[in-house]
C-alpha cells in the first residue's frame, strides 16, 4: 500500500475562517478524501519574533537548516515543513504584497542558506525540490488586476522554493471583500477540490 502524501497548509490571514482560510480548507479536505494527511498551521497562532538579520543561522555548513537563536515557534515549525511531502502556502494580499506576518515568516527563512561572512551570496542548502506546493492568494480588486500590480504570488512563490518545494499549481481570488462575511464562488471551490485532489495525487498542475 502506497504512503499517504502528507499536506501542510501555513495560512498567513488575520481572518480566523476568512476567505482565505476557507479556500485552504478546500483544498485540504478535498486531498483528504483522496487519502492524503494533512494539517493546516495558521501562523496568527505561532509565536514569531522579527528576524534579527543577525545570520547566526547562516553560519555553519550543512544541508540541515541553520538554528535561530531567537526561542519561539519557528523551529518546531520548520520540523513540521520537514515531514510534510507537500505545502500549502496562503495569504491576503495586504498593500500589494503578503501579510505582515507571512513576510515575518518568510524573513526567517534565511536559515535555509549557507552564508558564512565574507560570501558574495547566500547558497540554498538544499537546492533541489523534494516537495509541491500550491500557492493560495486573495485580493479586494479583480484577480487580474491584483496580479499585475501586486506581487503576493511572488513572495509565496519564492518561500515554497526556499522549502525545496516546486509550485505545481495556484488560486487567486479576486473581490475577496465584497461583503463582511464573503461566501466562496463555486468556481473558487471547484477550482479548490482540484487542487487539493491533485497535490494528494502528486500530479503537476
């Protein structure tokens, strides 16, 4: 019998059960039925302090990821990335870009690279990628338009390739505040359940 792809989702919304968190919930319940294991973290709940830019963590050779010397969650974090064969990386678009607190995250993903001092650049660790991710964003203007002048995609695009993880698929929803308490299109959630059904099938999107 095959091992069940295991699916981590890292939500970066303010929105406890917003469009967002929705639209993962989506996904993730579509890849469960498909028999995949999967785990949402929603980083409102973790204890991430601001990265210090101090690159202890960049310090000493390895493919193993640099350790941090703040003491919060980002570690135990980084084990659960570890363990999972695929990724869901989501958040708002927020003054064009990815929320505060997913930049926070990704910042702190500098402990993926080796970078002693004296180094033009840092190196990846582990330049290859092992895993998939699905990359899942939202916007108040058009989906088009949010796309163009914003660049969310990009930010999340570049923290899966940090974990190793190639973007096999993505879903931007556009007019995400049209109301206080928005309901998902049946677009949106058809355009969901595959995806999710495809990342618990290991298939490129």
């Amino acid at each position: 019998m095959d091992t069940p792809v295991n699916i981590l989702a890292i939500v970066g919304s303010y929105r406890k059960g917003g469009i967002i968190e929705r639209a993962v919930d989506e996904i993730l319940a579509s890849a469960k039925e498909m028999g995949a294991v999967t785990r949402k973290i929603t980083l409102l709940d973790k204890r991430l302090a601001f990265c210090t830019n101090c690159r202890s963590c960049t310090q000493v050779a390895g493919v193993n990821y640099g350790v941090c010397i703040l003491d919060d969650d980002m570690g135990a974090l980084l084990q659960e990335i570890e363990r999972a064969d695929a990724l869901v990386l989501a958040s708002p678009m927020n003054a064009g870009t990815v929320t505060a607190i997913m930049k926070v995250f990704i910042e702190r993903l500098v402990c993926t690279a080796y970078w002693p001092w004296g180094a033009p650049a840092p190196k990846a660790r582990r330049p290859g990628k092992s895993k998939r991710a699905i990359l899942v964003a939202s916007s108040a203007a058009p989906a088009i338009l949010a796309r163009l002048t914003g660049d969310v995609i990009k930010r999340l695009k570049y923290a899966a390739m940090l974990l190793g993880a190639k973007t096999v698929g993505t879903l931007f929803i556009g007019l995400a505040a049209q109301q206080q308490h928005q309901e998902l299109s049946k677009r949106t959630i058809d355009k969901a359940q595959k995806l999710g059904r495809k990342l618990a099938a290991g298939k490129v999107l």
